[in-house]
C-alpha cells in the first residue's frame, strides 16, 4: 500500500509503513537502520498492525447522555456580555430536584458538554462538538444545576491572565481595565460578574484560584483525585485538576459535594468507593479556636509582592487569632523553588500530552478517540495555530530531551516527592498553611496597540502562581476566600491548605476569613 492510499485510522484500516518510512520511524528515534535492517523488521511490524487492526472491527461502548434536550445557543456577543465572561450561551438543564437545584452553572470551555461547541478559548478546531459529558458535567445535571454557558479562557489553558484567548480576553467585574486572571478567567468572572451561581474551572498551577483571587470570588482545589478529570482538556494528569468557583464558601462547599468521588472512567481518580462528604454543613459552627496555623514566610516574600497583599492577608489571620486560633510563622525554604520545579515537569509532561493528541499515556480510565483524532489532524494541518506559550514549551521539551535525555524532569519529579512528604511532616504540627493566593492584585490588561505589536505575548508566563502552584505539585487541597481590597479597591485572595483529603477543615476556616471580610 502507498502513501497515497492512507486512509482514517478512526473509519478504515490501519496503513503499512514501506521500507523508507521505517527507516525514517527509526531515525526519528536516535536508530540509524540500512535498507537491509529495515526490511528484516518488516514482517514484524506488519504483524503487529495486523493484531492492532482488529480492533476496528471491535464493537467501543459509547458514553449515553444523561439529559439530551440541550439548547446549543450561540457565540456571545459584546453586547449582551460587557464583561466578555462567555464564549457560548448555552441551556442544558438537568434533574428537576437536587442539591443543585435553581442553580445556574457555567462550564470553562475545555470542560466538554455533549452537542454544545468547545473551544479551549482557541480557533484550532473551529465547530468541534464533543459528543459525551464531562463527568463533572454528569454530576451537575444529577444534582439538578442547569448549565448556562461555556466560559472564556486562555488558549488551550496555557496562561495565567486570560489574555491568549482568542475571544479577546476576560474582564475583571471590579474594573474592566484590569484582568480577571488565568487560565479560568471567564468561570471567575462570571461569579463575580453574577452571570452564574457556580462556575467550574481547571487548575494546574493555580488556574482557579489566580482568577478566584483577582476577581473577589472563592475557589476549592481539592486533594488530587477527589474530583474526576474525565472529559477536561488534559494538561497533565498528575496536576489537572477540575475546581468549583462560587461567590460563597459554602456554595463551593456544595459543589464539592456534588462533584466528588471515584469514576473509573476518569485518569485521575481516588480509587476505591468514596462517599463525597457533606462539605457545606455546619460550616462556622465549630470556629477556629483549636486551629494550628502556620503562616508561611516565603509566600510573603517575592520581589514582585505587594505590601497591601501581604498586610491584608495578616490582618485576616489576626482576626483568627483573636477568636483562639494558635499562630505561627514557619519557613518552608523549597517553596521559593516551586515554580522551576513545576515547569520543568510541565514542560515535560506537556509535550508528551501533545504527543498523544491530549488524551496522555499510561492512564487508567476511558479516552476519547474522536477528540483525538479532530485535534491530532488540526494540529498537523496547523501547528501555527498554537498558543505561542504553548509553542515554546513544545520547542523547549524537545531541546531537554535531545540534549539532555529528559533528566530534568527527574530531578524534577524527585524534588517534587520529597516536598510533598515534606509538607505532609508540616501538617502533623500545623492544621492549615495560609498564604497569600497571589503575591500582587490583578494586573492591567494589555492595550490594544500592545497587543497588535505583540507585547501582550511577553506576559504569558506571569508570576501570579508563584503561592499556588506548590499546592499543585503536592496534590494538597488548597482554597482562596477573599480577604479584603487593596490600595486600589481591587480584591486579595488568601489561599488556605491544609492536610490530604481534609476539605471540610478548610472550608470552615475559610468561612470565618469570609465573615471577617463581609463585616
């Protein structure tokens, strides 16, 4: 068979590599093969095509849609959405009772909804549908929440400010000038803006809570695998995380409820039967009065930290203390080291994601072949249509890889144990860590001439996760509550975490920060 008889993987059979693509296969993996090594190869990889072949002729169980009577609606428009929070309105409503109930949820867009266009705030794949729920999808419409809309975001989650989109960027509710943060920009906005009651974000370095924070509103990263991954835009899978947003704490204490729990369809899950907790109940009634608390040095000390962040943070753990909480300033040195940490595995990792067409090796769960094959294809077709962080940290993986055999990432992924067990030494001292949830307030947005002459590019990689992404690598739960204003009335978050599937611990210290900033 010939180059020019290929036909889809997806509605056909598998094509055989001639004598010269082999050869090439080879070479593209550091082997050097003659015509005469090659040919004695061929049998075998023919054989083995030949067994991977059957399975098109094997019948793959499809996920059913739970609630198909779904209003798609439309692009947003400027007009009806002064704060550029949605990229798709959309109507999905589900059971008619439920913890969610009256509830209006909105979706980041990389979160797929069965028959409702997803983006990842990105124009590679212009009209795709997926055709299954997320699981937390599943999960809201069980609950009784209707989905109103699909939110903005950065392209392809790469970002932290919301400003990569290629819908134009987030504004923050408190001052459209200034960024609602990333890469979960639209889902905080939205709260803020009061356009959703609950919205969902993905975070893998601190894309929930960064957004969360700037915007004035609250956000739940849970202890990795308490709440399915199945269905996002995978990033990592050993960082992805799917995180509720909600203008209360208890509101996101009863989204958690909803969302958490074991799915073995899912590649990041707990794995046994879970019974999610009752978050949202008798929050505040305990206090704080025998919390341990630990405020942490480092997280209060980056150059580009701002002094009304920190003293507002302080202020709020004060005001535990005055109601019997025990407070400590501990130093956690490695903390300072958590971002080179996160991007070498990220780089890494991320590339390897790519090279899967995003759905990841070495996983559990149910994928996607459909969304694999869609993206796959676009992005041969048009690789230029990447982010252009996305693009160097593409380049940057395959300059550590060739030269440096990928050692980076191991060091990595072994300071990255060591720190977690390190923290969780910390938590048999301490009850919760408080930080600041982003060392600054939120930033202004790029003009437009900035952003035509390509300097907006330059703020991809802000250092707003510099207290949020540890939280990611050390699979602890970490939440941001608003604190109070800054010097220019914009909102500070401060980011509590605590132990390994203590949720509960968290929300009710935050609920008293959250009384404390509403006096």
């Amino acid at each position: 068979m010939t180059k020019m008889e290929r036909r889809d993987r997806l509605h056909g059979r598998l094509r055989w590599p001639d004598l010269s693509e082999v050869q090439e296969l080879a070479a593209s993996q550091y082997i050097n093969l003659s015509a005469n090594d090659a040919e004695s190869y061929i049998d075998q990889i023919r054989n083995i095509l030949a067994e991977i072949d059957q399975i098109d002729d094997l019948e793959i169980p499809s996920v059913p849609v739970r609630y198909p009577e779904r209003e798609i609606g439309e692009l947003s428009d400027d007009g009806s959405d002064p704060f550029n929070v949605y990229i798709r309105r959309c109507l999905v409503r589900g059971a008619e009772s439920g913890k969610l109930a009256g509830k209006r949820v909105g979706l980041k867009d990389n979160i797929k909804l069965a028959g409702v266009p997803m983006t990842n705030g990105s124009r590679l794949m212009d009209g795709y549908v997926p055709s299954m729920d997320a699981t937390v999808v599943e999960r809201i419409l069980d609950a009784g929440g209707t989905i109103v809309g699909k939110l903005n975001m950065d392209n392809f989650s790469f970002g932290a400010g919301g400003e990569s989109s290629e819908f134009g960027p987030a504004r923050n509710p408190h001052d459209p000038a200034y960024s609602a943060g990333g890469s979960s920009s639209g889902s905080a906005a939205a709260v803020a803006a009061g356009e959703v009651d609950i919205a969902l974000g993905v975070d893998q370095g601190g894309s929930a809570r960064i957004p969360a924070a700037w915007c004035g509103v609250v956000s739940m990263k849970a202890t990795h695998g308490l709440v399915p991954t199945f269905g996002i835009t995978y990033v990592d899978h050993t960082l992805d995380h799917v995180c509720p947003i909600a203008s209360t704490v208890k509101d996101a204490a009863l989204a958690l409820e909803v969302l958490a729990g074991e799915d073995p369809r899912s590649p990041v899950s707990v794995r046994a039967p879970y019974e999610s907790k009752a978050y949202s109940q008798g929050l505040g009634e305990k206090g704080v009065g025998n919390l341990r608390i630990g405020v942490l040095k480092e997280s209060m000390d980056w150059p580009d930290g701002e002094s009304d962040v920190n003293s507002s943070v302080r202020d709020a753990v004060e005001g535990l203390r005055d109601q019997g909480a025990e407070v400590q300033e501990i130093s956690l040195p490695w903390w300072k080291q958590c971002e080179s940490v996160i991007l070498a595995i990220m780089t890494h990792s991320l590339a390897a994601m790519v090279d899967s067409d995003l759905e990841g090796y070495s996983r559990p769960g149910m994928c996607d072949p459909g969304w694999q094959n869609l993206f796959g294809k676009a992005r041969r077709a048009s690789g230029r249509l990447l982010s252009p962080l996305l693009i160097v940290h593409l380049i940057l993986a395959k300059h550590l890889q060739q030269e440096y055999c990928s050692t980076y990432f191991s060091k990595a992924q072994n300071l990255r144990h060591f720190w977690a067990q390190q923290l969780d030494d910390t938590f048999k001292e301490y009850d919760v860590l408080v930080t600041p949830t982003t060392p600054m307030k939120a930033v202004r947005l790029p003009t437009v001439e900035e952003s035509e002459v390509g300097q907006a590019k330059q703020r991809g990689l802000f250092r707003n996760n510099l207290n949020t992404c540890p939280a990611n690598l050390t699979g602890h739960p970490a939440i941001t509550v608003p604190c109070g204003t800054g010097d220019n009335g914009l909102p500070i978050g401060l980011q509590i975490i605590g132990r390994r599937f203590d949720e509960h611990l968290l929300f009710n210290a935050a609920i008293e920060v959250e009384k404390a900033a509403n006096e």
